[in-house]
C-alpha cells in the first residue's frame, strides 16, 4: 500500500492559530494512526505579509502543543526544501508542460481590463468569470501584445482540462470528511497559477508542493473546498495522480460568528500566556469535531491516536467553547505534580519577591492555593496577601474587619496569639479553642474566622487558613491582625 503522507502548510501571516493547530492535529493523528509521514510546510510566497517572528511562532506553538513533524524546513527530509520561497525555481517547468499541452494560455490583459470585466458582471448582477478573452490569441497577436511591454500571466484553462478527463462540466469528489462534493466548474473561471511577474499563485504552487513532496492525503479547512477542484483539475491535466481531500468543518465562537480576537485568545502562544496549558489546549482541540469511542473526553495525543479514525470526524462546524477549554485547564493543572506546577507557575510569579519565602513555605503555599486554579496566571492573584508586610483590603473584607464583633475578635485573637506557638498542628488546636471561646460568647465559628481572615489576607475567603498563618509567620501575622484594630 501507498505510504500515507500528510501535511499541515501554514502560511506565516500571523501566529498559529487555534484553527491550524486543530488542522495539524488532525493530520498528525492521521500520520500516528497509518504509520505515516507528518510534513510541514511553511507557505511564505506572500511576502509582504510573511515575518521570520510567525515561522518561529509557528515552529514553537506547534512543538509546544507535541505536534513534532518527521519532514521539514529546520530537519529537512527527502523532498526538500520545505520553504515555499525556496521553491521558486521548481514551477516554471510544470507551468510549462500545461503551456505545452494546452491546458494552460497567457493572458495579457491588464489590470484594468480584469476590473472593467468584473465591473460589469457586477452591474448585471452575474458572479464573475474572465471571459477568456486571451484563450486564442495568435502568435503574432502576443508578439504585438509584447512589443507593448506587456507580460502575461498564465492561466488554467478550466473548461479543456475538465472536458478532456470528464464528459461534463461537473466535478465530484469524495471526501474524507464530508462524503462526496461536486461542483460546475464552469463557474471556477480561468484561474491565474502564474503572475505577469513570474511568481507562482497558492493553487498551483500547492499543487506542484504536494505532489513532489508525495502528500497521499490533504486534510484542511472546508473554506479550501473551491480550491480543491481547481486543484484536483491542475493534478490530471499534470497526469499525476490525485490525492484523497479531507475537510473539515469551520470552528466557530460560542454566538456562532467566525472565531475572532474579540472572543478571547485566537493563537496558540496567546493561550499559552494567558496560563492555558498546551496538554488541555491540544486535547480540547481535538474534541472539536471528533469524539473519543468510550466517551472519555480527558484523553493524551497518543491515546487519541489510537482511536482516531478520519471518516469519524464530524463535517458540521465545532463550537469553541472556552469554559470548557478552561475546565480541562482547571483538571490538567490538578494532574501536576508540584514540581512540575511550580516550575510552569514561576513565569505568573515575577512581580513578588519570592525570596521572602522559605522553600518549605513557597510549597505550602502552592500547595494550599493550587486547588481552584482555572489558569495558571489565576496564582498571580491567589498569591498576593503572602508577599509585603501590608494587606491590601477588597471591599468585602474592609468591610468584615470594620464590625463591631470582628475588632472584638481581633482585640482577642492579638492577644492570645501571640503566646501561640507558630506549628501546623499547634495553630490548629489554638484555632479550634478560639472559635469554641467565640461561639460561647454566641459568635458563629465562621464569623470568628472571617475576622481574622480579613485581617490577614483583606479577604473573606481563599486558602485553608491554618496554612496562611504558617507561611505568613507569626510576626507579620500580628502586625497586620493589629493594623486592623480601629
Ligand atoms: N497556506 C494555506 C493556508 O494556510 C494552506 C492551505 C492548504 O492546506 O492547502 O491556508
């Protein structure tokens, strides 16, 4: 059998894309899963829109998220290079062997001749087709076209092509994903695979990519669908064999518009920053538009592989819901071991002066905050009341240390607490005897302790507070209990 080959074929434009990502994905389950070839290919024929920051964007989100490529601009392979602006001179050969065999024409028209054409379609409301003025130009009509200092284009000559592999104007093909397609490809319209100055267009230079480069099968976004008949027709007027497509759905925002900035993150990295972790952000990924066959939706990329098959993928668009990305945050932060959690927790921790903190207590205190983390950066808040002598008040927690009962609490627990000693175990058994003394005098053992909370951490609620005491010491613990005494 055949080797399966696929690729994912950025073009640098911008950072990776979660859409791309799940593209990549899909085509590496599909490599995994038939002992294939994972290829990338970055597509930087539009220059101006290209920067060396995107491709090395590309690369590191891409091997952030596991999605480690076997052929490849920077680990090279048998059919290199994989840098589309290095392939350059490769296209003009293949543009012309259509030339030779007629599958393809110059077309000298100028820029604004293609608007006036377009223009009137518009104004007789018809979509737009090139009129194929130049389909049969002569010889010595170019050569006058020429002497003008005209350069031509090339164009594909859609309707030869189709009629001479199919006997009508309709195009089918069956695709991995949505079962079979078809389309008049009279309304393609003669496409352009080479610019007046030289360069290859998208659907040609695609098409000469991945057939040199052996692509078995090309799996891409639904929004390529028209390309791919040209594509396909390109491919058999070449005389090579076609390769089997696969789109996928679109992935659409929670109100269902096009995913955008305004939504939330969009790239990788941007995830990534904002405490995303790329083990949840790939599985949450793959779960847009596949689903696992035992129902278990917290799955590796290995385990994926295994149950991965393409025809299961669904051919409707996904939505992106970002609180559920968030809850397989939330589950894979709690699979950290500490080690692991503090180390991906640091970047989040810059602004406090972690030297303030034992290596004992910094642990405690991860340990005793890490539970109702969504985010990674989520700890940057949770941390706060730890770092600094002071205590910055939230509304709630001003307000709880302003009552009459709390500064009474306070009063007592100042006193008191300073005879205590700073354990684990110790301040546990104080605390119990200090609630029980307060709810005697007819206080509620919840109350008690959110005066002292508030006095400490300037909040009514968060970590277990026998664990706060410990890491913030007796010391500090007082001068703030005693601050908060009017
Ligand atoms: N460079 C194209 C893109 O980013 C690749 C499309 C394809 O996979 O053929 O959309």
């Amino acid at each position: 059998m055949e080797e399966v080959r696929v690729r994912i074929a950025p073009s640098p434009s911008g950072n990776l894309h979660v859409g791309t990502a799940r593209t990549a994905l899909f085509n590496y389950l599909f490599a995994k899963k038939n002992n294939g070839k994972f290829v990338l290919r970055i597509e930087d024929t539009d220059a101006e829109r290209t920067s060396q920051e995107y491709i090395d964007n590309i690369f590191d989100s891409l091997k952030a998220l596991g999605l480690n490529w076997d052929e490849g601009p920077d680990v090279g392979g048998p059919y290199g290079p994989y840098t589309q602006s290095e392939r350059f001179d490769i296209y003009p050969k293949y543009v012309q062997q259509l030339l030779d065999s007629g599958f393809a024409y110059e077309c000298f028209c100028t820029p604004e001749e293609l608007e006036a054409e377009k223009a009137e379609a518009t104004a007789n409301k018809k979509p737009y087709v090139y009129s194929k003025k130049c389909e049969n130009l002569t010889e010595e009509e170019k050569a006058k076209l020429r002497a003008e200092g005209r350069k031509p284009a090339i164009r594909f000559n859609i309707a030869k092509a189709q009629r001479a592999f199919h006997d009508t104007s309709i195009l089918e093909f069956d695709d991995l994903v949505k079962g079979k397609l078809h389309m008049d490809t009279d309304l393609l319209g003669d496409f352009v695979i080479q610019k007046s100055n030289g360069a290859p267009t998208y659907n040609f230079a695609v098409v000469i990519d991945d057939m040199l480069m052996k692509i078995s099968h090309v799996i891409r976004g639904e929004d390529h669908i028209s390309n791919t008949y040209k594509q396909i027709l390109i491919y058999e007027a070449l005389g090579v064999p076609v390769p089997r497509f696969g789109h996928l759905g679109m992935i659409l925002a929670p109100d269902r518009s096009k995913l955008s900035k305004r939504h939330g993150a969009t790239a990788v990295s941007d995830f990534v920053k904002q405490g995303y972790l790329t083990d949840a952000l790939i599985n949450f990924v793959a779960l847009l538009g596949w689903a696992p066959s035992d129902g278990e939706e917290i799955k590796t990329v290995d385990e994926i592989a295994q149950d991965f098959r393409i025809g299961e993928i669904s051919s409707s668009n996904s939505i992106f819901e970002y609180d559920k990305l968030k809850w397989m945050n939330s589950h894979y932060i709690k699979q950290l071991s500490m080690e692991e959690l503090e180390e991906r927790l640091k970047p989040y921790l810059e602004k406090y002066d972690l030297t303030e903190l034992s290596k004992e207590h910094f642990d405690k205190m991860i340990e005793i905050t890490r539970e109702p983390l969504t985010l990674l950066s989520d700890i940057t808040d949770a941390v706060e009341y730890f770092f600094g002598e002071d205590v910055n008040y939230d509304e709630k927690g001003r307000e709880t240390i302003e009552t009459e009962v709390s500064q009474n609490v306070l009063k007592d627990f100042v006193e008191k607490a300073q005879g205590w000693e700073w354990t684990e175990e110790n301040l546990h058994e104080k605390l119990e005897v200090f609630r029980g003394y307060w709810k005697e005098q007819g206080i509620k053992p919840k109350v008690t302790m959110w005066a002292v909370r508030a006095a400490v951490t300037g909040r009514t609620c968060g970590a277990d507070m026998v664990g706060i005491l410990e890491v913030i010491g007796k010391e500090k613990t007082l001068n703030r209990a005693k601050k908060a005494i009017k």
